[in-house]
C-alpha cells in the first residue's frame, strides 16, 4: 500500500464499506492493520463506524479482533498506544469507536498484577 494512503481515502472507504461482498471488506481492513501504524487503523475506526449493515459491522470488527499482532505485548502497546491518540482524533466517529474499543481493553499492566489470573 502506497505512503500516500490519504489519495485513496475514498476508494478505502468504499472497499471497507462494500455491502455486496464480505471478503472485500474482510480483506481490505486486514490489509491496512497489517500496516501496524495510526493511519490505518483509523480508516477501519471510521469505516466501523459507518458501517450501517449489521454483517459489514461485523466484518470490520472481527478484522479488529481477530489481528494476532495485538496478541503480543509489543502489538497490544501499540494498539493502545493508537487508540489512545485516535481517542483524541478531529473526527467524533473515530475518536468515539477508539473510546469503545479502550473502554473493553484491560491494560496489560492489569492482567500482569491481576493475581487471579494464573488461577484459569
């Protein structure tokens, strides 16, 4: 993907967004995660929460959830890291689906001092 991914806003968008095949959008979202970088994810925060059908929500949420970088330590910092700055993005769209994603999250810090959790 181009450095210049803001040229093809509009085209990412509609990719995300594109309501007559799910492996478009399942595959669009991937590819701009796997950039690991704030740019990228805030075209799928934004796309989320455009998403007016329920499947396309679905899509791009399951993108999100489903990335294995954040599973570790050095990908879940940086995920937070992220959400935490599109927390305070120009757009209420994205700044209020950063807020819902960081308001599921427990710090890892957390699960590290959470004494319970070797017990599962």
């Amino acid at each position: 993907m181009s450095d210049r991914i803001d040229e093809a806003a509009d085209v990412l968008h509609r990719l995300l967004l594109e309501a007559q095949d799910s492996a478009v959008t399942s595959e669009t979202a991937a590819a701009l995660l796997a950039r690991k970088d704030t740019t990228g994810l805030r075209y799928v925060l934004l796309a989320r929460s455009c998403a007016a059908a329920t499947w396309t929500a679905d899509e791009i949420q399951a993108a999100l959830d489903c990335d294995p970088d954040w599973l570790t330590a050095e990908g879940a910092d940086r995920l937070i890291k992220q959400l935490r700055e599109l927390a305070m993005d120009s757009d209420a769209d994205v700044r209020d689906e950063a807020q819902r994603i960081l308001a599921r999250l427990r710090p890892r810090e957390e699960w590290a001092r959470d004494p319970g959790r070797d017990a599962i």
